[in-house]
C-alpha cells in the first residue's frame, strides 16, 4: 500500500531539515545548502550540485550528481531513504560521503 500524501511530505520535510542542519558550520565557500520550488540542491565547489527533488507519484525522493542519479524510497523499518535497486544505498550516507569526496568536508547527518 502507497504511504499517504501527508506522511511523505512530512517525511521529505524531515529529511531536508535534517541535511540542511548537518551543513550549518560548513562555510558557504565549500558546500552549501538551498531549498527552492520544493527541491533541495548542495552546492559544492567548482560549482558541482546535488539535487534531491521530490517524486510524489511514486512517492520517491530522487537524487542528482554528476552524471549519476538515484532513486530513494523510505523504508520503515530502518527509518531512512534506501535506494530502490535493493543496493543498500541510504540517502544520508550518499550525502555524507559525496560531500567529502566533492568538497573536502566532513558532516554528520544526524539518523532518527
């Protein structure tokens, strides 16, 4: 059964808040954080950006970087955006480390 509309707004909400505070000492210069029309987009150095856009159909949060994309379903068991092609692949962690590898900067994006 699809999770219901508000449930995944709340979810999404959630998880940008929580992306969005984990980039708060990070300086501007490096990496930082914006959310417009109801995406949010990092943007590294040299200009490099990875953009997490909300899917409502499906009820994905799909994710941009470089030539790369993927899609990320929340999964209640483990309280987190896993991909959808079963690899193991959690939202926070693909942040966290393609924050350190295209900027140099190490966060910690705090789990539920």
């Amino acid at each position: 059964m699809m999770m219901d509309e508000k449930r995944y707004r709340q979810l999404l909400d959630d998880a940008f808040a929580t992306v969005d505070r984990a980039f708060e000492t990070v300086d501007p210069d490096v990496a930082e954080v914006f959310v417009s029309q109801g995406a949010l987009t990092i943007t590294y150095l040299e200009k490099q950006r990875l953009m997490l856009t909300p899917q409502p159909s499906p009820r994905q949060l799909w994710v941009a970087f470089r030539d790369r994309a993927w899609h990320f379903d929340w999964d209640d068991t483990r309280r987190t955006w896993l991909d959808d092609r079963g690899l193991g692949v959690d939202l926070f962690t693909l942040i966290e480390e393609t924050t350190r590898d295209a900027a140099g900067a190490t966060i910690q994006i705090a789990r539920p």
